[in-house]
C-alpha cells in the first residue's frame, strides 16, 4: 500500500512539474528569454510558441513575447550563452539555472544556484569581467 502511494505522489509531482523543468533539450529550459526582460522574472514558455535562433529552440509566453525575439535576439538572450556567471569566474563552463537570474545593466545573466546568485549581486561588475576573460578563451 505504501508503494503504491509513493508511486502515485511520484506521478502526480511529474505531472505539476511545468514544461520547462521537463525540457531539457529547449534554450534556456523552455524559459521565455523575453519575459526576464520585460516583467523580470522566469516564465514558462509554450510549447506551441517557438523560433530558432543559432541552432537551439526558444519557446516563448506568447506571440508579442516570440515578435520581439525574432526583432532582436540578443536583446533577450542571457550573457555567456545561458552559463553560470560565478562558474565560468572559476574557470569552468557549467550551464545556468534558468530561475536563478540577476539583470546586471541591460543584460540578463544566470548562476547556478541560489547561493551563486548572491555571491554574483555581491560583486557584479567584478565577477562578470573576470568571466568576461574566460568565456573569450572558450566561446564557441
């Protein structure tokens, strides 16, 4: 009875889970870039509301939200392609946590935990030119 109790909480936690925890494979974990920009914040984007830029999917909150993108990408995308800030301080290339976010100037940037993401507000403009120089050694 205990087993099948567990199994059904394990099921029922999958299925409240939102789409992005369950994408992997989409930029950004299925996260509408747009929405860190305009209502600052991390928004589950819809499947049926995507475009590709440089090779990945983006899926977005809704159609103004995809306009906006395809207007101008770079506007919206995070810094060092989505990677941890802090990490790539330290000189690895670990990717970000999409809820984990800090707009730093007119930029969006990710750390990998919440505890890299107060370590990154503590020295912002220090930490992101130190990951500056590293992610020009490993850009792809």
């Amino acid at each position: 009875m205990f087993d099948t109790r567990l199994k059904t909480l394990a099921l029922a936690v999958l299925i409240a889970l939102p789409l992005p925890a369950l994408a992997r494979d989409w930029a950004l974990g299925g996260y509408d870039p747009v929405a860190y920009v305009t209502q600052n914040r991390a928004v589950a984007g819809r499947a049926d509301v995507v475009t590709t830029w440089r090779g990945r999917e983006y899926h977005f909150a809704s159609e103004e939200h995809r306009a906006l993108f395809e207007a101008n990408p770079r506007a919206y995308t995070p810094g060092f392609d989505g990677l941890c800030v802090v990490a790539l301080t330290e000189g690895r290339s670990e990717p970000g946590d999409p809820q984990q976010f800090l707009t730093i100037g007119q930029r969006v940037y990710f750390a990998g935990s919440a505890s890299r993401k107060q370590t990154l507000a503590s020295h912002p403009r220090e930490l992101l030119m130190k990951a500056k120089a590293m992610w020009i050694k490993i850009k792809p």
